[in-house]
C-alpha cells in the first residue's frame, strides 16, 4: 500500500531517471568515438597490433554506449506504457551492463602496472626490429619526441640515431611517455565504466519500486 500511495511520484522519477540515462548513453558514446578518433595518435596506433587494444576498448565503450541508449529508451517506455514486462526485461538488461561495466572499470583501474611492462616490451621490440620495420618506432618517437624504449640512442646500438629520433631527445626514452599516454586512457575508461555502473543501481532500484506499486494498483 506503501508503494501504491508514491505510485505517480516513482513513476515520473523512473522516467526522468531513464532521460538521463539516455543521454548518458549519448556520452558513452561519445568518449568511445573520441579515444578512437584522436587523430594526433592516430599514426603510431595503427602501426602495433598491441597498442590497438585502445581502440578495441574503445570499440566496446561506444557499443554499450549505444545499448544503454536503447535500454533508456525501453525504460522510458516502460514507466509511460506501466509494462510490468518491459520494465522487467530493462531491469534484467541493466544488472548485465551493470556487472559488464563494473568488471570492465576495475579492470581497467587495475591494469595499469601490467601495461607499464606491455609498453615497453612492445617498444623493445619495436627497436629490434627497427631495420625491418621502422614505421611503429618512427611514429612513436615523432609523436612524443623521444627515443629508444629504456637508454634512448643506446638502445639502438647506433653511432646516429634514427632520423625519427630528434637529437635535442636522443637520450629521452619513449616507454615512460607512452605508458602515460596509455594511463590517462585508462583512468578515463576506468572512471566512466564505474561512475555508469553506479548509476544503474538507481535504475535497477527505480524499476523494481515500480513494478511492484503497478502490482499493488492492480491487485
């Protein structure tokens, strides 16, 4: 009877919550499409099957960003239409984004030491191969004005640095520049996963209220 008496009240709520959750999911995806086109990396991205994994992670923010808008969009009809059914299913929908997103952010938060060390054996191997395949060192070393992954010029053993490796730099090693570039993706992967998880306990919380107030009103 409790819930019957706030019935108008949870249901607007319920409502204006899944508005903003909408346009949340408009955010999502818009920091998704950002990490992915940043066009100043844009060169040395695609020169590394490794360093790609951003983009990868990118690829799935703006995939949930695009399914929070439509389980916004499912609630909002829910709480208008008072479907027990639909608000059910957005519940059910929004515990699995809940718990993917929740994973993803603690991941995310946690990896960074691992990535510390993917950094710099890709840019290791990076320079090993540098005679065979320049084009991963070149753009790194051009985008961040360093050179070499750990000694700079001394990592290639080289009287001459590469023509990439600006002599101003030639003792600045790349492995701390990328992994900071690397990081601050991460901690703002990390931040929007969890601050949304957090959010979705509102709608999961909002959506159960209702369902059992358009209980007791057709009981």
């Amino acid at each position: 009877m409790a819930l019957g008496g706030c019935y108008a009240c949870i249901k607007y709520l319920m409502f204006a919550f899944n508005f903003v959750y909408w346009l949340s999911g408009c955010a999502l995806l818009g920091v998704g499409i950002w990490l992915r086109v940043d066009e100043n990396a844009a060169e040395f991205m695609h020169k590394s099957d490794k360093i790609y994994i951003i983009h990868s992670l990118s690829y799935g923010l703006m995939a949930i960003g695009c399914l929070i808008m439509i389980i916004g969009f499912l609630g909002c009809c829910g709480a208008v239409r008072e479907s027990q059914c639909m608000l059910a299913s957005f519940f059910v929908l929004l515990f699995i984004i809940f718990a993917t997103l929740l994973g993803f952010g603690i991941w995310a938060a946690v990896a960074k030491e691992t990535f510390r060390q993917f950094t710099e054996d890709m840019l290791k191997e990076g320079v090993e191969n540098y005679k065979e395949n320049p084009g991963l060192m070149d753009s790194v070393q051009s985008y961040f004005s360093c050179c070499g992954y750990k000694l700079g010029l001394v990592d290639y053993g080289l009287t001459e640095p590469p023509q990439s490796c600006d002599l101003l730099n030639s003792l600045k090693p790349c492995t701390e520049e990328v992994y900071g570039w690397l990081e601050n993706r991460l901690v703002i992967i990390a931040g929007v996963a969890i601050g949304f998880a957090v959010k979705m306990i509102l709608g999961m919380v909002f959506s159960m209220l209702l369902c059992c107030a358009i209980r007791e009103q057709t009981a």
